[in-house]
C-alpha cells in the first residue's frame, strides 16, 4: 500500500526516531481526512444558501422598482438599456434580492421621471 507524510507534530518519536510530522499514513487516510474537511464546507454552504434563501422569502421589499415600472407601462429590460446595466441586475434590484446604490436609484429616478423618494419603500 502507498502512504505518503502528514505534518501533526513536531516532537520525536522514541520508537523509531522519526519526528511525528513526518508520522506514515495511507493515501486513502489521507483521502478521508481531505474529504472530511470538504464535507464540512459545502454543509456549511449549504446552510448560508438556505439561511439567506429563507430571508429572502420573507417578503421584505424595500424598493419600489417593479412597482413604478408596472405603473408606468415599461419593462426592466427597457431600464437596464436606459441606464446601461445587465438585464439580470436590473431583475435582482426589482425582485428586492440586492438594491442598488444610492447614485443608481437616483439614475433610475430621472430615467423614470419620478422622484427618488417614490422608489424607496415607506418605513412607517
């Protein structure tokens, strides 16, 4: 069986007068140790997905893009072109999932001819 060094220690061995770090494990102990560590990771992963998959689901809106398109007959694509953004930025900001910046928002305004005000959603 192949085996390869792994670094634990830096003390010596009083068997074989070989330090630890330079302690024999298999490949495949390897193998498991490695995956073991990139198991802990997409878990972890998945569980900031999820936590911010369900903060997003809680409704929370706080512009008024798509609201203001929809009143006023146009469509994020239409923005997106007006303002020279991607399509699916302009999609993000209307769906509430990021908001953009306060010099974007007052770009989007005069594009929309609506004041800045109109775009942001009330607090009270």
């Amino acid at each position: 069986m192949k085996t390869c060094y792994l670094m634990s220690r830096l003390s010596l061995n009083t068997h074989d007068n070989v330090p630890m770090f330079m302690k024999r494990i298999s490949f495949f102990q390897l193998f498991l140790k490695i995956s073991s560590v990139f198991r802990f990771i997409f878990i972890y992963l998945q569980l900031k997905i999820q936590l911010n998959m369900t903060n997003n689901q809680q409704g929370e809106s706080y512009n008024r893009i798509k609201v203001v398109l929809v009143e006023q007959g146009k469509t994020s694509r239409w923005l997106a072109e007006q303002i020279g953004k991607q399509e699916n930025t302009v999609s993000r900001w209307c769906l509430n999932k990021v908001q953009p910046s306060l010099p974007q928002l007052t770009e989007i305004a005069k594009v929309l001819d609506v004041d800045v005000r109109s775009l942001i959603c009330s607090t009270k």
